[in-house]
C-alpha cells in the first residue's frame, strides 16, 4: 500500500514511481493474460462427436465421460432398422468430426449422408475393427437344430437351414432376405457380444485420441474403466445364464445370435429375419410347428414392433411370451445404457426360460 502514499516527491521520485507502477502493471498484464490462455485451453470444446444409436452411442459416451457428450441420431424408441434422418440429423452429421456406427449395410439411414461428409470430417466404421468376431447373415427364420454344450463350428461359422439354394431356386413364400444385406454379409448385431464390446471401445479410444490428443490421457482412463465393467458384466450374465444354456426359444428377429453363441444360448429360430417386412402365412406356420417340436420354452417379442406376431404364433403352443430389447429402445441414453441393454436381455431371458418361472 506504500506505492498510494499520498506524499509531495520530487521530479526523480516522479520519475521511480511511474517507472515501477509500468513494471508492477506489466507484470499483472502478463500473468492475467497467461491464466486467461490456461483457462481457454482447459475450456476447448471437444470434438464434436455422433453415434448412429444406442449401444454405440453408449461406449462412446463412456470414452468421452468428463470430456463431452457425443450426439445420438436414433432416439427415443426408435429402430435403426426402420429409421429415416431429419433435417437434424443430417446437421449434426455435418458438423461432426468424427461419426460412430457399425457400418455400412446396418444403419442404411447412414450411407448417404456419410458419403457426404465435410473434408476432414471421419466416418469410423466399428464393424470394420481387426480382431472381431463376425457371424455370417442366416436366412430364414428356421435354424438348425441349436448346438449341444460342447459342439462347435468352425471358427466364424454359422450354419442355417436353407442357407445355400440352387441355382435359380426361388425362397419360400414369406422369407425375406436379411436386412437386405447381400447373401453372406455380416450380422450388425455385433454389440451383444461383449468381447466385441471391447474391441469396440478400444477402437472409440484410439479415434478419440487422435482427434483431441489434449484428451487423450482421459478417454484411455475411461476407455480402461469400461474394459473392466465390461469384464465384470461378461461373468455376471455367463453365471446367471448357465441354468438355462439349453432351453429352447424363439425371439421376433434375428438380432441376437452373436449374444447366444457368446453364452452357448438355444436360440431354435425368429419370426422374422429382417423387421421391416412381415413374415408370411407359411413363415407363421413353420415358426408354430418350430416352437412344438422343438418344445420352445418361450418366444421373445420386441418394444419397438407390435406383439400381434408373437400372440399369433404362441396361440395353442403352451409357449411363454417375453421381450428382449437389443438396440435399448426402452432405456435412457447414456454411458450406462449398454449395461442395462445387457442385463436387461439376460434377465429377460432367464425369467422366460426358468422351469419355475
């Protein structure tokens, strides 16, 4: 408090004291402007981020947790198979620098709008990593027979009933092609298993960080956190699961094969393979004789799609009436979402199938 003094100097104290109010004010304006940078810095916004729906969304928002919220383009109870973008959506899409989806083929919604994505922009295409495990499409909504405990297929194999047909043999009335992939394409229901998860989130980590390297020591702090819970969620439902590894059942459509082959499930067939069209009178019968002599415990509607098929296939069968949720139609977006998802399906599952349920 010195320097205010009020005291009558002469000229050369004049002189000083001006000399150390610049210094002293020099010295306040470097500081100040220092802070302000470091705030700035600490404020950046993170990248902006999409993911196509729900479980996808769900790991990168476990990567990005503390950072930011990736945006979500199918929401609420929507489906990925049956859903169209908004003027929205497609803004958010052009905004984004990085977009998360399982690729091209499952959320067709995409294909477009990632065709035209801003210059520098990237689209990461999860079902593409190294190291999945990938099942071929199944045609048809009869399965083989579901595997003993202990039989195997060769390694990324899935045999269908009906999988391969003669040359100009047309498909029985009813049968839809899966999804509209290609003959032979990939199942995109690889989230349900959760050593893909895994990878996945190893994959969302490795983007993240090299988009914003600033952030890249926290999104491998997260992205090793959920590789834990991932773990920790992997030998729960296996645990739960074993008392009913080998119960029958029917589910709506054929979203969960990489979910039973992981826990060695009977999944004996699906009402529909690909739900934006309706199965036949004939499909409906096949599935009826399916669930008698396969002795089907339970058949799985789905919250997004009417339960009238399920009523209409069970009538007479003696056959239980549950839902399986694959894509979190029913669950609040989030970090923790695929978690619920998850649990949600096992204990979904283990309820329907239990003798004493």
């Amino acid at each position: 408090m010195m320097l205010y003094r009020s005291i009558s100097p002469g000229p050369s104290s004049n002189k000083a004291r001006s000399s150390q109010i610049s210094s002293l004010g020099l010295g306040f304006g470097v500081a100040t402007l220092l802070l302000m940078l470091g705030a700035a810095s600490a404020q950046a916004k993170p990248p902006a981020v999409v993911a196509s729906f729900k479980p996808i969304h769900s790991l990168v928002a476990g990567v990005m947790d503390g950072v930011g919220t990736p945006s979500l383009i199918v929401k609420g109870a929507a489906s990925p198979h049956t859903y169209a973008l908004t003027p929205s959506d497609a803004q958010a899409i052009q905004d984004a620098q990085l977009v998360f989806w399982v690729g091209e083929g499952f959320e067709r919604f995409l294909d477009k709008a990632i065709e035209t994505l801003p210059h520098g922009a990237k689209s990461v295409e999860l079902g593409e990593i190294e190291g999945l495990t990938l099942l071929p499409m199944r045609e048809g909504g009869i399965w083989d027979e579901h595997m003993h405990e202990g039989e195997e297929h060769a390694e990324g194999e899935a045999h269908v009933e009906g999988e391969e047909h003669a040359e100009g043999e047309e498909h029985a009335e009813g049968e839809e092609h899966d999804h509209d992939h290609e003959h032979g394409a990939h199942d995109g229901h690889l989230w349900l298993d959760p050593a893909n998860a895994k990878l996945m989130t190893a994959a969302i980590v490795a983007e993240l960080s090299a988009a914003d390297p600033g952030n890249a020591a926290v999104y491998e702090t997260n992205g090793e956190k959920l590789q834990g819970r991932l773990d920790e969620l992997d030998q729960e439902i296996a645990s739960s699961l074993a008392p009913v590894k080998q119960v029958p059942f029917i589910v709506f459509h054929d979203a969960y094969q990489y979910f039973d082959r992981h826990y060695g499930l009977a999944g004996v067939g699906s009402i529909t393979v690909n739900p934006e069209q309706s199965p036949g009178a004939k499909r409906l019968g096949e599935i009826r004789d399916k669930i008698v002599n396969q002795q089907a415990r339970c058949v799985f509607r789905e919250p997004n799609f009417e339960p009238a098929l399920v009523d209409t296939v069970v009538e007479g069968t003696g056959a239980r009436t549950g839902v399986l949720d694959p894509e979190g139609a029913s669950l609040k977006e989030g970090p923790d979402l695929y978690f619920q998802l998850m649990r949600s399906i096992a204990g979904s599952l283990k309820t329907c199938l239990s003798a004493s349920s």
